[in-house]
C-alpha cells in the first residue's frame, strides 16, 4: 500500500474541502438503508452463531472466495436489543428489592451492552473475516485496561496538557494511549493486513476503553449521589458510546492500517499524512467534545454538540470502510480475480 493517498483535484464544495482535509475519497453510492437492510428480517439462532464463526483457520475465506461489497450486519441489534433489556431488567430489580448484590451486574452489563454490541457492527463489517472472536475478546479485556492505564500514566507524566487544555486535553492522551497499544498488541501481526483489519482491532480496544471508563463513572457516581444518578450515567454513556472511543480508535487504527499495509509496524508509519489527518482528526473531534460549550440544549443527549461529532465521527469510519474495499477489490485485481463494482 502507498503511504499516501491519491492526491485530491481543486474543488470548492463543502464537501470536497473536507475530503481534501482528512484525505479520504467522498462515499460513492452510498446508502444506510443498504447497509441495515438485514436488521428487522428473521434470523435464525444457528445465522446468529455462524455470524460469529470467523477468523479461524477453517473459516477465514480466500481472497478469491470474498464478497467484497458493503456489508449488511445485523447481529449487533439482535445483541443491543437483548442486552439493553436486560440492563433494564437489573435496574428494575434493584428498584423493587433494593439489592445492592445487584448493583454489580447493573454497573457490568450497562456499561458493556452498547460498547459491545456496536464492536460486533464491526465485526460484521469486516469483509475479509480474518479475525476470531477470541482475538475481539482478547483486545477488548487487554487492549482497554491497558489503554486506560498507558492513559493514565500519560496523565500523571503530562500534567501541562491538563493545566493548559482542561477536560480537552483528554483528546490528545487517551487518542495516543489507544493508537499506541492497539500498534503493540498486533502492529506486527502480518495476518492482519487490512484497513478493515484495522478498523476492527482498533474498535475492539476503544470498547475496552470506553466500557471499563463507564463502569468507573457510574461506582463513582453511585458512590455519590445514589444508584439513580448512577443509572442515568449509564444510560447516557451508553447511548453515546457508538459516538465516542469506539469509533475515534477504529478510524485511528484503520488510518494507521492504511499506511502498515502488509509490513510490520514502525514507528515511521505515524509521519505518514494519509494516517495523520484522520488521526489528528480524531483527536480534534475528542477535543471538542470534550470542551466546556454546548450548542443546542437537546433531551437526552444533553447537546448538539455531540451529535454533530458523532454524525462526523461515522463519515470519517464510513469513508474508511470504503478504502477498505477498495483495498480488497485492488488484490482481487492483481490476482486477476472481477472486482466487485458496488459503488466502489
């Protein structure tokens, strides 16, 4: 893969400016409705556990036999649905018997369902099915306890970001700290040579990091203010996890992936403008969410604000998903395999 991409031509709509600006081609023939057309028809339990078959040495298909197009998941609402009723469920107990042997599973189970259910959507989405669900599980754990300590080591060691930059400066510490361990856990892993590789990986530890992160929000808040301002963090937390760690980190790491290609990790690889833009774009939008203003008081969601960032966060992820199959339809190519044209 080259370092950078294809230089961009002089354009002047909105649009265009930021295609030139993070690096990454405009979506062709892009529709949601595509992509979630799975979602709301009847699955079977054995498509549910064949979904999750992947990534093992007898169930990673040849480049020859892929289907390189969009993918169309649906497991992770199946997932979502059943984990957020019962985090429900949990809370109504301890409302009715006040339990606190319940408070535990409230705190687990509400602060994994969305992280969780959103990393399958990825899982779903990577084309190439490469990746176990052992190796998911394993950077989920490892990847997001370690991220949170190499954070808070950061921290601890950066105290001039904190005191210059307040809540922000989180954008640029917990950014790095992600990048750097998912570089180190399979930055030289050549099996995973992908940009949805990297999405994937990337996604699997800002899970990590964002539920182990809510958990400790929520005891923190249960601690003091009680299990209903605990529960409302949770909620919120959750409802905002698709829009924060998961993806800034998967766009991070499928930028970076853009550049790794087939090679090992080095460190040269985090020069490379191709992976700068979108990563340094990650960390801005982290910044401002982060950032003491609002703009529009919203039910809920608390702010625009955070729309606003999430809606941009998943264009950048989107534009990646794109790169990435193009990726796969140039191998296929080189193999003198027909490209799949969907848009691509």
């Amino acid at each position: 893969m080259p370092e950078d991409m294809p230089p961009s031509h002089p354009n002047n709509s909105l649009g265009d400016k930021f295609s030139d600006l993070i690096g990454l081609e405009e979506l062709q023939d892009f529709r949601l409705s595509h992509i979630f057309s799975e979602v709301f028809k009847k699955h079977t339990a054995e498509e549910m556990e064949e979904q999750l078959i992947t990534g093992t040495i007898r169930h990673t298909p040849s480049l020859a036999e892929l289907d390189v197009k969009w993918a169309r998941p649906w497991l992770f609402a199946r997932l979502l649905a059943g984990s957020s009723i019962l985090a429900a469920v949990l809370y109504l107990a301890f409302e009715q018997f006040e339990n606190i042997n319940l408070i535990p599973g409230m705190i687990f189970v509400g602060s994994f369902a969305v992280p969780v259910s959103t990393l399958i959507f990825f899982l779903e989405m990577n084309v190439p099915r490469n990746i176990s669900i052992f190796k998911v599980t394993q950077l989920l754990f490892v990847g997001g306890i370690a991220s949170l300590i190499l954070a808070l080591v950061f921290f601890s060691n950066f105290e001039l970001f904190t005191s210059f930059l307040g809540a922000s400066a989180a954008g640029i510490i917990e950014e790095t700290a992600k990048l750097l361990i998912v570089a180190w856990l399979v930055g030289r892993q050549l099996r995973y040579k992908w940009i949805l590789n990297g999405l994937l990986l990337g996604a699997a530890v800002g899970t990590g990091f964002a539920a182990f992160e809510s958990a400790g929000y929520a005891f923190r808040f249960i601690l003091g203010g009680g299990v209903a301002v605990g529960g409302e963090i949770i909620m919120l937390r959750g409802l905002l996890a698709p829009f924060m760690h998961i993806v800034w980190t998967a766009n991070a790491a499928a930028a970076l992936w853009m550049v790794k290609g087939e090679r090992p990790f080095s460190w040269e690889m985090l020069q490379a403008p191709a992976f700068l833009r979108v990563f340094l774009a990650m960390v801005i939008l982290h910044m401002i969410w982060n950032a003491p203003f609002g703009l529009v008081a919203l039910p809920v969601v608390q702010d625009l604000k955070f729309v606003l960032l999430g809606i941009l966060g998943w264009i950048i992820c989107f534009r990646l998903v794109q790169a990435g199959l193009r990726q796969l339809n140039k191998a296929r190519q080189e193999l003198q395999l027909p490209a799949i044209q969907e848009g691509l």
